[in-house]
C-alpha cells in the first residue's frame, strides 16, 4: 500500500522552493495591508472571482458554456443543459467554501459533499459515493490514440487510502516545522493518485485545494480564481501532476513538480491581484498620481515598462520623472541596474 507521510517536507525540499515560499508570503501580508485600506476595491472582485473560477475548473474538464451563461449561472439563473447542472453544482460547492470556511474542515465528509454537489445534478446515483469500478487517468492523441497516463488505487482500497491521506494530513499540519503551503500540493496530488471518484476528481481537487487555502491563511482565492490560472497553464499543470505521479504506487515518486507548479500558480494570482486593483483603482487619478499608486501599490517589484503597459496614456518621460522623485523621496527601492531594474515600495519607510 501507499505510504502517506509528509515529513520529508521538513528537510528535503530545494532551497529555491523555500525562497519562493518566503517571497508569497511576504505577499500575502502586503495584500492584507493594502485590503485595509481599500476594502471596496476588493469587494469588487469578489463577484468576477466566481465567475471565473467556476468557469476555468469547469473548462479544464470540457465542460462550457458562454460567458453570459456562467454569469447568469453564477446569479442563479437556473440550469437547463447536462454541462449547465455541473457548472451549478460546482458554483454552489465553491459558495460553501467561501462562506463557511471557518468552520469547515478537510475530512471524508467534506469531500464526499463536494462530489455530491458537482454530481447530483447529472448522476444522482454515483453523487458523493466512492468509485465500484477501475478508472483510468488517459491522454488522448490528435491521432485518435489513447494513453495511460496513471492507474489509480483499486475501487476496493479507496476507502483505505482516503483514510490514510487524512491521517497523515492532520498529521502533517500540526507539525510546525511544515510549511502548509508546501503541504497543499502533496495532498492534492494523493488525492488525484488514489482518484476515489469514478468522474469529477479533478474538480473536488481544486475544491480542495480552494479550502485549504482558505485554513492555511490564504483568502487570496477569494479575490483571483485559483482555478482560473490553473486553466490558463493547464498544459503544466498536467505535466506537473505526471512528473510527481510517476513512482507513486511504490513510494518513489517525487513531489517536488507539483511544489513548484501550485507556489507559480499561487504567485500569478497575486501578480493578477496587483494588475486588477490597478485597473479599478487608477481609472480617475492624475497621471503622476497614477504611475506613483502604482509603485505603491505593486506586491511584487515592477519595471518601467511594467508601469508603461499599465498606463499606456502615460509618456515614459513623466514614468521616469515619477520614478526619479520618489526615489530622492526614498518612497521606493530600486532592485537591479539597468533594463532590469525593479521598484518596489520601500518598506523602510512606511
């Protein structure tokens, strides 16, 4: 049987990755900062979060309709297709993360209700209940040809397994010395290998993965759909989940793929956080005004010509000139010389 146990994450992980995580956090605690001072400028993000985040986990899986339609959806319009009932279902699942994760936790309960949820709708039978059958994890070529990408745990051992998962998550996260944000991704990819559903693991996984966002401090999800970006770069993601799973039934697999792919997803929702509180909040100000709440406002360093697709209206003479005020103001921090030269608040002097 599969052995769950996390403790490698204490002191097997590559330097790079622990840097990153470093770095996201440092993030997170600047977005908590600036979402003190502007909360409607978040609020207004809230509802388009949704939207996408239905629309990009239901996308990964074929499953679409318009844009409109996810809107319409997404407010409660009812469904009508066999595509429209999963989409709801996945909306309505998602809904009860975002309220209610305070009191939630990760357990079989949880996940069997996601899956109820996205299933009921289209396999009122099979909705929440673990697989009777063998599934497979399959590619398909543009040739017509198929191919295994991995054999999941036998409908048998789900049960098991699933247990086991949890036991060593709980495990795992009351360890100090684990970085939950680390944690997530091997859980997920467990999760993924043992596939205890017969259709629809992939959707509860980012259910999940949404949830343990959520109880490890991170309401970024809230803001920027998650599922969204992992839409976007779906092809490296799935070769993440590949590299990681290869070894997996005999213990030798490794993790440090799917590390790496969720902290670069993680990072793009911030980066995508930054970009649209810039676009809601600069619509109005002056121009100067707008390249400096721009540099003040960045999570993550930014360029001249970052700032100059940011403000297309905006002549690279004023950017520069705001550029050099407030670096005599040491209201900002250069980082690196030259065309690749970054600015950054300076948090010296806030």
């Amino acid at each position: 049987m599969k052995r769950y146990d996390y403790s490698f994450l204490k002191n097997q992980i590559p330097g790079n990755i622990v840097g990153l995580t470093n770095v996201i956090a440092d993030l997170k605690s600047k977005e908590g900062f600036r979402k003190l001072q502007y909360t409607k400028t978040f609020e207004s993000l809230r509802q388009k979060a949704i939207i996408e985040s239905v629309k990009g986990s239901n996308a990964i899986e074929g499953i679409v309709t318009t844009d409109d339609r996810i809107s319409e959806l997404v407010n409660g319009s009812a469904p009508v297709t066999h595509d429209e009932l999963e989409i709801t279902g996945y909306k309505d699942a998602l809904n009860i993360i975002h309220t209610n994760y305070e009191s939630m936790d990760i357990d079989e309960e949880v996940i069997r209700m996601f899956h109820r949820l996205i299933e009921e709708g289209t396999n009122a039978a099979g909705a929440g209940e673990f697989k009777k059958t063998n599934n497979f994890i399959m590619e398909y070529g543009s040739d017509g040809t198929r191919r295994v990408r991995f054999k999941p745990v036998s409908p048998g051992k789900v049960p098991e397994n699933v247990e086991q998962l949890l036991l060593a998550y709980y495990d795992a996260r009351q360890d100090s010395e684990i970085s939950p944000l680390l944690l997530i991704p091997c859980f997920i990819l467990d999760f993924l290998c043992i596939h205890p559903f017969t259709d629809g693991n992939g959707r509860v996984s980012r259910l999940l993965t949404v949830l343990l966002l959520y109880l490890s401090g991170y309401d970024i999800v809230r803001y920027i759909s998650y599922e969204g970006q992992v839409n976007k770069y779906k092809e490296s993601y799935y070769n993440a989940l590949e590299q990681s799973s290869t070894g997996w039934h005999d213990n030798k697999n490794d993790y440090v793929p799917v590390i790496i792919n969720f902290l670069q997803i993680l990072y793009r929702c911030f980066k995508d956080l930054d970009e649209a509180f810039m676009d809601i909040s600069l619509k109005k100000a002056k121009k100067s005004e707008r390249v400096e709440s721009i540099l003040l406002g960045a999570i993550v360093p930014i360029s001249k010509q970052d700032i100059a697709e940011k403000v297309p209206d905006i002549s690279v003479k004023t950017i520069e000139l705001v550029l050099g005020r407030m670096l005599k103001e040491n209201k900002i921090k250069k980082i690196g010389t030259y065309k690749d030269a970054r600015y950054m608040r300076n948090s010296d002097n806030q």
